[in-house]
C-alpha cells in the first residue's frame, strides 16, 4: 500500500523501496507467493483462493490454495483481492510527450517524414524511461503499453510493446516494433484521391521489395515514400506485422477492410466510431478493433455514429476488442494512460461482459499486437507483471495494492505523491527530498 | 428585429428621450436585453419510493421518498404524502440525487460536430472582450445537450473561451429542447465574467501582447482601472440624470457590473502563484473571484481560498498537458475540501460533463488513498450545491429540499459505482430523460437524419 505517512515517513519508504529496487534489480532472486486472492488469469477461468507464484521476474506458479509456497517466499495475503495480470494499454505516447510544444515540455510523438509518409520511424526510440506520467500509469496497475507515434499521416511510423518500469527503454522494451500504425479517412485528400494514395504506398512497397537492385541502380521510376518507409512496409505487405489503421467513419473502415483484403494486410482498426455498424464484416474478415469506451459524441462528420454501445456490440458480433482510452478525458495516451481501466468500466456499463472487458485490457492487446507469449496472462513463463487489487479493478473505490512488473514492485513515490504529500498540510514541507 | 445597424441610432434616440428609456436600451445596470423566455416543460405529480437519497445537504436518506409537483420539491423525507393523481416510482437498490451542476461548459458554443463554423466560443480579435456575451455562440441544436442530460446534468454555465484575459459574458442554461437559447436560458440567473490566467492569452496574442505573465496582469488592471471610471460616471447618471448618459462601451458595461457586484468573476488559472496575484488585483479593484477554474494547483493555497472564500472548480484529474498543468494532481480536490475550501467537480469537456458522477468517485478516492475522508454526501455536494453556489443559485438548485426547483435524478444504482447510469432525469419536475423509454430520449434537429438512432435506424 502506499505510505499514507508523513513526509519524512515518505521519504524514508521512497529511500528504501529504491534501494530494493536496486538490490532487485542486480540480485533478481527473488520469489513472491501471492495468495488467497480470487485470481483472474484471463488465460484460464478465474481461481477462488488461488495463488500466483513469481519467481525471477517470471510466472512460475498458478492454482488453487493448494498450490506448493516455495520456502523463503515473500508471501501477499491477497485475501479479499483480487489479482489480475498488468492492465495492457494498447494505444499511449507514454515516455514521447510531457507537457506540449506549444507551452515548453517535450513531444516525440511525430515524425517530419518524407512525401507525408514515415513509416520507418520507430517512436519508441525516443522515449523518455523515466517521464514522470510512466510512474503514475504503473500505480494504477498499468504494467504494460504501446507506444506509438502520434497520427496524421497514411502511414506515421511503427509501435512497439514496453513494460513500465525500467531505466533505459531496452530493459523495458518487450518488443518492438509490434506494428505499423496508419490512417484513413479526414485529411487534407479527399476520401477517393487519399484511397487511392495508401494503395499506391503499398504498391510500392511491394515492388520495392521484389526490385530493390534496379532502385538502387536508379532503373526504376520514382516511387511514393522514401526508400527507409517502403523498407519499413515489407513485413505489413507480408502479413507478418498488424497495420493499426486509425478509421472512424463506417464507410473508412470498409475501404480499410478492403484494402486489407487486395494487399493481404493484417489489419486492425483503431478508434472505429462507427465500427459497430460493420461489426459482421469485421468479424468475417478477423479484424480487431481498438476503440474506447466513453465517447457518444458526433464530433465530426466522420464520427456521427459514435456510441458508447460500440464495444459490447463488437464483441457480440465475435469481434477481437481491445480497450483504450478515447474521449473519456484529457490524454488518455498518456498522462491519463492510467485510466484504461475506467474505460473498460464504462463498456460493462454500456452492454459488455466484464470478463470480456476485463480480457480487452490485458490478453487481448497482447494478442493483437503479438506479444501474447509474454504478457497478457497469467501463465507459468509469462513474464510477472501482476496487479493486486483491493476490489474489483474497474470500480473507483478499488486501488492497486501491489503493482509488480517482471516480479519487480516498485514503490516510488511519483511525482504526483510528492506533491501532494508537500501540501496535503499546511504550511508546505519545503524539505529537500 | 433590431439589426446591428440600426442599434447605434436607437440608442441615441433612447439617450435623447432619457427620461423614460425603454427596458435594455440603455447600459443602466441590470439590463436584461435577451430576456429568458424558458417555461417548464408539462409534469406531473411524482413520486420515488423506496429509494436512496442524496440530499446534497444532509445525510443519505435511507430507502426514502421525494414528491415533486407543479415544478418544486415538495417533500423529502422517510416517507411523503403523495396525492391520489402522482405517479409512483419504484426506487428499489436505486438512488436520488440533485440535477447535476457544471459551471464550467462550453456546450452549444463548442458544439459537435466540431467543425470550423461551431468554433464559436473564443473571440481571440482583443484580449479584453468583455462584450461578447456567450449566449449569441449558443446553438440549441448542439448534440452534446442531450447527452449531458442523460449524464443527469440539469443546469450549465456556458463560458466563453479561455484565450483572452476578459473573454466575455457566460449565461446559466437549464439543459432543455429549445428553438433559441433565450429558451434555455435559467430565468433569474445572474451573468458570470470569464477571465484567464496564464498561457492561453499569452499564446493567442504572443506577437501583440500580452506575451507574459506581467502582461497578463497589466491587461488586468488597465481594464479594471478603465471600468472603474465608466462605472462611476454611469452610475453618477443613473443617479442624477443630469444631461446626456455617458457614451456606452460594451466592453466596460460589462466589466463595471462585476465591481456593483451584479456579475461573478469565474477565472480560468491554473497555478497557485498565479491565483495568488489575481487575488490581490481583486482587491487593488474592490471585486470578488467567484471560482477559480481548473486550479490544478488549488491544493497548494486551499487555506487561502478557504478564507477568501472563493470556490475553486476543478477536474478529478487532468494535468500535464502543459507546463502550467504540470503539477495536476488527483488529491487536488480532496486536500481542497479538507480545508474548508468551496469544492467544485467541474468539466470543460463535453464527454466528462456527462460523467461528473464518475469524476467525483475518482477524487473520493484519491481523497481516501490520502487519509482525507471524502464522505459520499461531501462527493455529491461537489457536483451540485457548490456549483449552483458559484452561480448564484442555492437557493434554487443544487439540493433537494422543499420549495426548491425539482431538478432531480434518479440512477440505476449508487452513483460513485462505474456500473450506475442515470436511468431518469427530471427538470423543473418534468421527465426530460428516461433510459428505459426511446421515446422519452430528446434528439436535436441536427440528429435527424444524420445521427443512427439506437437501434441502427437513421431517423
């Protein structure tokens, strides 16, 4: 639990949770019992009493009460908890942005490009391990994200999936890149001319890659993006890497899904306004769709259809679902990435089954975006990034007791805690910290 | 109807004639120009049992009972004496609260769809537009209204923009269908002044000034400086009528109604320190800040606003988009409260104002995770009798109690709960939303026909 303590306290409890941190970190020996807590594995039905074993930073264990406690365990009575694996949020510019360009901060979210196109920019690798927003999403039992480039071109650059806690963006990184993230429909072509324009990109690509000699001989006319991006688009044109494709008009999607079907692609579909009104479709054709949850609002003429029904209506209609943050409020990306779990909240409100929304925030991302194999669940050899929770974690009134990433808890107190620990009485305590 | 051209020389006709001057055609203060033309919308005598109450004032009631009739609270209690004509709902596991109040909207200014010609709340041409007053940007037709209904918000203030040091008048709306706003318009509500802090004035008029913060300040005081010399040369006329009135000037009529106190000062700042200087500038000028807007860094000088007694309206947890943002923390409200300071849940946002409910659990909770013991009751005084203190309304709104307006919601469950929606909204004792009834479910004209009905129709 967080230090509920005096400043002083605080910062006796912030000195020693980094000198664990430290000692985990190199020793990494350590083995954790979680038990008695109802345990949702996701993977699996949900345990009654159950136990979670961590040992070096993975998921060795998962059962019932009768499951073995190593000797020398550090043991959690999650009695009356609930466990979870790490909330996955699927869509953030986590580490990219703090603050706004306009007003001073930073933001790495978008790339220059060339001919509007940068599909080869790994946003990622401008991250910022310790932005003070990772600190707070992981407290709120957020232990995993996509970062991804920020939209506005037909193809802005590729994601990859981090863990949130770390020094240096390789110790968090879980893979990258996961996947391609574009755009169709508003922009500065109009709907036919930029339709045409994605296909000529991939177009390209394709020919790029069957005649890279005759380009770099320059026998080869020019071409509709830089060398870098048709590089960058070969594992889409193969199947291999998923196109996020941000749509929201029903008829933008269907131009996706076809696009999709022509190249091959392994389409996704993001934000998706009005994907509830081709829910069959995007069923058939096995496209997912990451969307929120708390947006009813016809905010364009691309989005008339919005509704908060969207998910639970998708899911019924046998659509993959993953849940991100959309409308429900200021930088649901990023410096609210950490709200995910209130979005999924509010699609159990409008119709969808919590253990479906539960899944949208946790396997099911992981699922799209590749990395199922690691996180997501909990699986014996999946990575041990496990959340405690005092109640039900979409509920206001429950808190992320104990957050472990890679079996790491990192008890930090944020920024945020600082400041409030600062002036929660008056007058302030000005101690250096 | 008067046209814009014509203004100028009806009013020199009314200044000739000044003895009698028609109502609204001159600046005496008070003039009332766009007169509400609001009725209550038909009701009946209802009844909730059986249900739980929040009155905003007093403890949760318990498995009680509220009657409202011709438009007011009759009665609030254990039980209630329904006439044999009322309907009775049942309210079993449910609860009862006051209509919602968000006194910091843009909704029918910023209105969906978003597009360049629904722009309409920010008059970035001067940094001091005290002329503009909100209600000329307010499209009754905007979507976003009913959906803030079925969010169980019943009145909003509709504030002009942010981007200038004076941005304008705001107006109190009840959320109802209406052909023009004069129809939304919360009879008897007194005007607001939207004044901004910080980087919004500083960014809009980087190249003219203000560039600073000190710009910002001196904006302040020049305008308020001028406003107080238009206000006593009025109000020497008013008294003594001598000669002809002074020319008018919008722009300080407007300014100089907030130092008679006719007009409520809400300020958009966002850091302590700022919020400090606006404090002294109000007292340099002899007026009051009603509530300082967003103050994400209220939680710093919560002992000040305590006692000044100025409100401070705040989200549950937006920060970081910019540097004056940067120290948003979700305790913010809690440590507010605690100190004794008037606690406002608001949103600026058309998606939170329809979950301010959910707004008030966040900061409960981060209140609790501190050691602040947020009551339940406290959380709901946040969203309804502080707001409708801020615009001057408690005595109308904002609780439920006998003879007050019947703005009330009833939701499926308890309302700090992620699963609990409003079920049935009532304004003025009339059911203007119901959940369970399409029929019951208000569509603005721009809706028909462009906008899918639940069930996929498009009418």
């Amino acid at each position: 639990m967080r230090s509920l303590g005096t400043a002083p306290a605080a910062l006796v409890v912030a000195a020693i949770a980094q000198l664990t941190l430290g000692a985990q970190a190199t020793a990494g020996a350590q083995t954790i019992a979680i038990t008695g807590g109802t345990v949702f594995p996701i993977s699996g039905p949900k345990i009654e009493h159950g136990t979670v074993i961590i040992t070096n930073g993975k998921i060795t264990a998962v059962g019932g009460a009768s499951t073995a406690v190593p000797a020398g365990a550090t043991k959690i009575d999650a009695t009356g908890k609930w466990v979870t694996p790490g909330l996955f949020n699927a869509a953030t510019s986590l580490g990219l942005a703090e603050g706004n360009p306009q007003s001073g901060g930073y933001n790495e979210s978008r790339a220059k490009g060339e001919k509007g196109i940068s599909a080869s920019f790994n946003a990622w690798e401008g991250m910022n391990p310790a932005a003070t927003f990772i600190a707070e999403t992981r407290r709120d039992g957020v232990t995993t994200a996509t970062v991804a480039p920020a939209g506005g071109s037909l193809f802005s650059g590729r994601a990859a999936v981090v863990d949130l806690n770390g020094e240096t963006v390789a110790s968090m990184l879980v893979k990258g890149p996961v996947a391609m993230v574009g755009e169709l429909g508003d922009g500065s072509e109009a709907r036919g001319e930029q339709f045409a324009h994605f296909k000529a990109v991939l177009s390209d690509a394709k020919t790029y890659g069957l005649r890279k000699v005759a380009y770099d001989n320059g026998a080869i006319r020019s071409m509709a993006a830089s060398r870098e991006d048709l590089e960058a688009l070969a594992p889409v044109l193969a199947g291999t890497m998923p196109l996020i494709v941000s749509a929201n008009k029903a008829a933008d999607i269907r131009a996706a899904l076809g696009i999709a079907k022509q190249f091959g692609l392994k389409l996704v579909i993001d934000g998706g306004a009005e994907a509830w009104e081709c829910a069959t479709e995007l069923a058939a054709a096995h496209v997912p769709v990451m969307a929120g949850a708390m947006n009813n609002i016809p905010n364009s003429f691309s989005s008339l259809g919005h509704r908060q029904e969207n998910l639970a209506l998708l899911r019924a209609a046998g659509v993959q679902v993953v849940i991100v943050g959309d409308g429900g409020g200021l930088g649901e990306d990023n410096y609210n990435a950490r709200n995910v779990r209130y979005e999924a909240g509010n699609a159990v409100a409008y119709g969808m089954k919590w253990d479906d929304a539960l899944r949208a925030v946790t396997l099911a991302p992981a699922e799209v975006m590749g990395v199922a194999d690691k996180v997501g669940s909990l699986q014996v050899g999946r990575e041990a990034n496990v959340v405690v929770w005092s109640g039900d974690p979409f509920e206001f009134a429950s808190s992320a007791e104990h957050v472990y990433v890679r079996g790491v808890e990192n008890n930090a107190p944020t920024r945020q805690q600082m400041l409030i620990d600062r002036y929660k009485n008056k007058p302030p305590t000005y101690r250096k910290p | 109807m008067r046209t814009r051209s014509l203004l100028p020389a009806l009013l020199l006709a009314a200044a000739s004639a000044a003895a009698q001057p028609g109502p609204g055609a001159l600046s005496a203060p008070n003039a009332n120009p766009f007169p509400s033309t609001y009725t209550p919308w038909p009701s009946r005598p209802t009844v909730i049992r059986n249900v739980n109450i929040f009155t905003a004032t007093g403890p949760l009631i318990r498995n009680g009972a509220i009657l409202m009739q011709d438009g007011k609270i009759v009665s609030v209690g254990a039980t209630v004496n329904a006439p044999a004509n009322a309907v009775v709902i049942d309210g079993a596991g449910k609860y009862v609260t006051p209509g919602i109040v968000d006194d910091h909207s843009h909704l029918g200014a910023n209105a969906a769809p978003n597009v360049w010609s629904r722009s309409d709340a920010n008059e970035l041409v001067n940094p001091v537009t005290g002329y503009v007053w909100v209600e000329h940007s307010v499209w009754p037709q905007d979507p976003q209204f009913p959906r803030d209904l079925a969010g169980g918000v019943t009145t909003l203030q509709v504030l002009p923009g942010s981007g200038n040091l004076f941005g304008g008048r705001s107006v109190v709306l009840k959320v109802v269908p209406a052909v023009s706003v004069q129809g939304m318009k919360f009879p008897g509500a007194k005007y607001g002044l939207k004044m901004a802090c910080g980087e919004n004035p500083m960014r809009v008029y980087s190249t003219r000034g203000p560039q600073t913060r000190m710009g910002d300040i001196a904006g302040y005081r020049i305008a308020w400086a001028q406003a107080e010399a238009y206000r006593r040369r009025w109000d020497k006329w008013l008294t003594d009528r001598a000669g002809d009135p002074p020319a008018r000037d919008l722009n300080l009529e407007t300014l100089a109604e907030v130092l008679r106190g006719n007009i409520l000062v809400h300020n958009h700042c966002y850091m302590a320190d700022e919020m400090m200087q606006v404090i002294d500038v109000s007292k340099e000028f002899g007026y009051k800040v009603r509530s300082f807007h967003h103050a994400v860094e209220a939680y710093k000088i919560a002992d000040v606003l305590a006692k000044e007694g100025i409100a401070a309206s705040m989200w549950a947890d937006w920060g970081g988009m910019k540097m004056e943002m940067m120290d948003g923390v979700r305790a913010n409200m809690a440590i507010v409260h605690a100190a004794g300071g008037i606690t406002i849940m608001h949103s600026d946002d058309a998606s939170g104002s329809q979950r301010l409910n959910q707004e008030a659990a966040k900061a409960m909770a981060a209140g609790r995770a501190n050691g602040i013991n947020i009551t339940e009751e406290d959380a709901i005084r946040w969203m309804t009798y502080n707001p409708a203190w801020a615009l001057g309304l408690e005595d109308k709104i904002g609780s439920l109690a006998a003879g007050k307006n019947a703005d009330v919601v009833l939701w499926s469950g308890n309302p700090f709960s992620i699963y609990t929606r409003a079920e049935k909204v009532w304004v003025d004792g009339a059911m203007l939303f119901d959940r369970t009834d399409p029929a019951q479910q208000w569509r603005t004209d721009f809706e028909l026909g462009f906008v899918p009905v639940n069930n996929g129709g498009k009418n």
